[in-house]
C-alpha cells in the first residue's frame, strides 16, 4: 500500500488572490469534464465519468433514449444494495463506480453507518460487483443529514479519483481497484468545516490535473491543483474557504479557463498554472449559507446561482476579462445543490425557494416559465431534446427543452427509487443510474434494446 505523500514539498507554485490579470495564450487542454471534449469519443465511450458528465454540463450526446415511458417508469435492469451517502454513480465503459459508507448491518438506519467509506465498481449490464475498495473515517454529520460521502469520484482511462469526507484522496486503479497513491488534503492544509458538511465538491480532471475546491483559507489553498498520475501539488490559489461547488473547465476566445464557486464567490483561474484572472464576491450575509450550485458556461456566458443569493452572470471578454451582465436578487432562480443546465441560450434548473423547474433567459435573466413542483426539487440531464429529471422523492420525469412552455413527456406516478434521493443521475448507454442511500437502480432507457 502506498503511504500517504507529503504536502508541503510538493507545491510547485503558490498564488494568492489578485485583481484581473491579463491573459497569457493557454494550451489546449483536453478533458471529459470540459466543453472542448465534444467529439474526442464515440458517444457510447464518452460515458459519465464525473458529477456533471463528459462536458461538465448535465448534457450527453446520447440519442437513443426514450421518453415513452408507462406510469410505472422505466424498467429496471438490476438493484444492487449500498450504503449512506450522497455522492453520485459514474460510469464509463462497462463499469459503474459509486462511492458510498456500508452501513453496520442491513437495518437501513441513517445512524448505523459503518465506520469505513466504500468505492465499489459494478458491472454496467448486470450489476454484478466487480472490486472494492475502503478506507476508515470517523465523520459524523453535525446535523440529521448523512455523513457522507458527499463528493463524486471522476474516472479515466485507468484510474478512480475519490475524495473522502475527511478530505481524504484515493487514487485507484480503475480495473481492480488497488490503491496507487494517496493524499490527506484535509490534515495537510488543515481545512476547516463550512456550513452543515465538510468541503464535498467533485474533483475537476483537465488534462493531466485534478484540481479540487479545497478551501484551506488559511493555507493559501482555497483552490488546489495535483498531478493525476502521482498526486503531487502542482499550484495552489486563493485564501477563500470551500463551498458545495465543483468546478467548472471551458474555452472562451481560444483560452482555457476554470472557474470555482467558492464559500466567498467565482474566481477565473488559468488551469495550467493555477494564475488567478479575476474574482468576483457572491455570497449570502449569512456564513451558514453555503455556496453550493456549480457554475455553468454557454458560448461566452459564465452563470451561477446560489440559495438567498438568486444568480450572476458574467460575460467574458477576449482579453479574458468580464462584463458583469446582471445580479438577479429577485431570486428568479436561487438554485441549491441542484443541477444547471443551458440549452440554446436558455436555464433549467430548480429553485430552492419555491422547488419549482424553472426556464431562465440567460441575458436578461427573465423568467420564461416554471413548474414541477410535485419533484420537490430535483437533478436533470439533458438528452436530445429533453430533460431527464430525478426528484427527490424518487420520482421521474422527461420534459421537452422548450423555452416557450413547459411540456411533460412522461412523468412516473409511483417512485422509482425511495425517497429521498439527492444523488445526480448518470446516463450511459442508454441505461439511467440512481442511487438512495439503499440502493443502486439501473433504468433502461434505451428505445431499441440490443441483445447483450
């Protein structure tokens, strides 16, 4: 087993907040979770492999899904029992990774969890389990949510990222899950807890760079880069403490840019060398409100939305500067948790303040409609020319991308899986992943069924 590697020797360059900053010519950086990954794979190789999908925006390139349903909802390829935890299933290939705390027994008690976290890897088609792999904690959720996990694991080629609640990062290897290095992150920078959970965003993979919305105020290192293949520190940025975001890699006037939802607000960072661009305070007056909604990217539109706070939108200019296009305080959408997706210039997203599906124009920020409210709240995918979408009451619904109106395509009478459900769905193949803090469900989705 590989011991735990040393933080402090291995930081290659530490940046520390700045006002805007020119840009420097960014190489191409090619990544799953990045809008510049349209393309690079055949769409059934492209798979799911990180919180948000390949392109990091709630979107596959899937076609071959139906929205057809009866009210019973789709059926179900295979169930497989887990345990606690609000982390989200990712798949590529043939196989399905979820990261998740085994509870002591099977008596499905939340305060029963087991004293390890669990990253299991099932087979696609039939569910069957293939490895496993855990490690200790000893959190316990200060409140009467889960204690964890919380964070995503994103997978490549050859290898499993996880990152524990106790800001513990494991890297696996994807075919049998044996352990190829480690990283306390949490005890190296001592990082702090903001809000009911620990810093729970999904790692980001850009290139050969994992880079993690850490939130070690104190240590310089709010933002924090590592070599995927070796978990070394590449660049650390920011004195801002973590929010609930993952963040975000696109390509804006031939310019590779991430940005991160902090505790304090969106700072744009250069990927390679973790400069700081600019940054831009959004936050609520309250510190218990945490900052926790993933910013979007459409063209060259930046928008994000947070709870009590309503959304930002931000324009980027060629020389990598912003116009800031709107503050929306009305709160039109004051997204929590919750997914964000834009299609042809417009929003959908649920809004914490009314659990509604809400449709935004992006540049005016005006409500185009909203429903749903019997989802309480949900995560969707965006598919064709539809939105899968996961309530939390386990319910599921198609909906047509329509900014005129809202038109339901199919919607589950009963749950497909027991409430609550606030994991984010994946969709690989044709076959819908979710996950309670019981079970594992693949839906099959596909509108023509090949033999296996």
């Amino acid at each position: 087993m590989v011991g735990i590697l040393g933080g402090g020797a291995w930081v290659y360059a530490r940046r520390t907040p700045s006002t805007a900053l020119p840009l420097q010519p960014a190489a191409s950086a090619r990544c799953m979770s990045s809008s510049i990954a349209k393309g690079i794979a055949p769409i059934q190789e492209q798979g799911w492999p990180c919180l948000l999908g390949p392109s990091g925006n709630s979107t596959s390139a899937e076609l071959d899904i139906t929205a057809a349903w009866p009210s019973a909802g789709p059926a179900a390829v295979w169930r497989t029992p887990i345990g606690e935890g609000y982390s989200a299933p990712v798949t590529l290939g043939d196989d399905v990774v979820v990261f998740h705390r085994p509870r002591k027994d099977a008596a499905g008690d939340s305060d029963n969890h087991g004293p390890d976290e669990m990253v299991s890897c099932f087979d696609l088609v039939s569910g069957a389990s293939r490895w496993q792999f855990s490690r200790p904690t000893s959190y316990q959720c200060r409140t009467h949510y889960s204690s964890g996990p919380y964070s995503t694991p994103v997978i490549d080629a050859a290898h499993v990222y996880a990152l524990g609640t106790e800001g513990h990062l494991s890297c696996l290897a994807r075919d049998d899950g044996s352990l190829l290095w480690e990283r306390a992150l949490g005890r190296e920078y001592a990082v702090e807890q903001a809000g009911y959970f620990p810093p729970a965003g999904s790692p980001l993979l850009v290139g050969d760079r994992l880079i993690l919305n850490l939130g070690a105020a104190d240590a310089g290192a709010g933002i924090i880069a590592l070599d995927k293949n070796d978990g070394r520190t590449l660049w650390t940025a920011t004195n801002h403490r973590a929010s609930y975001a993952t963040p975000c890699a696109a390509t804006i006037h031939g310019h590779s840019f991430v940005f991160v939802f902090t505790a304090e607000g969106l700072v744009a960072l250069d990927p390679q060398s973790g400069r700081e661009y600019w940054q831009v305070r959004f936050r609520a007056n309250n510190s218990e409100l945490v900052n926790a909604t993933s910013p979007i990217v459409y063209q060259d539109i930046v928008f994000t939305s947070g709870y009590s706070l309503g959304n930002l939108c931000l324009q980027i200019e060629p020389d990598g500067s912003y116009k800031e296009l709107y503050r929306d305080k009305r709160r039109n959408l004051d997204s929590q948790y919750n997914p964000l997706i834009c299609r042809d210039g417009y929003v959908y997203g649920f809004a914490a303040l009314d659990n509604q599906l809400h449709c935004l124009n992006l540049r005016t920020g005006e409500v185009a409609w909203k429903g749903l409210r019997d989802l309480d709240r949900g995560a969707a995918i965006a598919a064709g020319g539809q939105l899968l979408i996961l309530g939390t009451r386990g319910h599921l619904a198609s909906v047509k991308i329509n900014p005129r109106k809202l038109e339901i395509l199919a919607q589950t009478k009963n749950p497909v899986i027991a409430a609550p459900s606030y994991s984010f769905p994946a969709l690989h193949r044709g076959r819908l992943l979710v996950r309670n803090e019981i079970e594992l469900v693949c839906l099959d989705l596909r509108s023509s069924r090949p033999t296996q």
